[in-house]
C-alpha cells in the first residue's frame, strides 16, 4: 500500500510480502527480527525549512512558558506531571516515558 501524504510519500507493507533482502535491511535499522504478523510503516518526507536560530528560538520559548511561574490554581507538580502523560498517552498509545 502506497499513499501520499501532505510532503512526502507513506506506506504500509506486510513483513510476510517482503524478500529477504528487504526483510533483512529492514532488521537492520529496527535492530530486531520482524514477525511474519507485523505490519511495518515508511514515510519519507522533506525535513522541516525552519532555520536552525529559529528552531532555537522556539524551543527556548517553549521552555520559558512551561517553566514559568504561573499560578496553578492550586495543583501540584505532581498532579501537572499525570495530567500531561495522561494526554500524550491518549493521543500516542504507544508513549513509553523516558527514565
């Protein structure tokens, strides 16, 4: 299966239609065996035209606002830290926290 998509090219092909070769290049860059069950999804796309002291700027911005101090009407860090994880969570299922 080949669509496109909005700046680049995507597709989903099953483990069991793959040659080989394209089954053995794949386990290299996973770093694992695939199953015969899996499906396995490529995107290529063009990398983002934003330039790199801007890229910087936004991140900086970023961390200002999330660091800042604001008024949490009364909730914790702790309460913050599981209402965030809680929405990458529901909208990546597959979100594992870094430790």
């Amino acid at each position: 299966m080949l669509a496109c998509v909005e700046g680049g090219v995507s597709m989903i092909l099953s483990a069991e239609a793959l040659s080989p070769a394209q089954k053995s290049v794949i386990e290299q860059i996973l770093g694992r065996q695939i199953l015969e069950a899996e499906a396995i999804s490529l995107r290529a796309f063009a990398p983002p035209s934003v330039a790199l002291p801007e890229r910087q700027a936004a991140a900086e911005n970023l961390r200002s606002f999330l660091e800042g101090d604001r008024p949490r009407a009364g909730v914790s860090d702790e309460e913050c830290e599981a209402a965030l994880l809680e929405a990458l969570r529901s909208e990546r299922p597959t979100f594992a926290q870094m430790p």
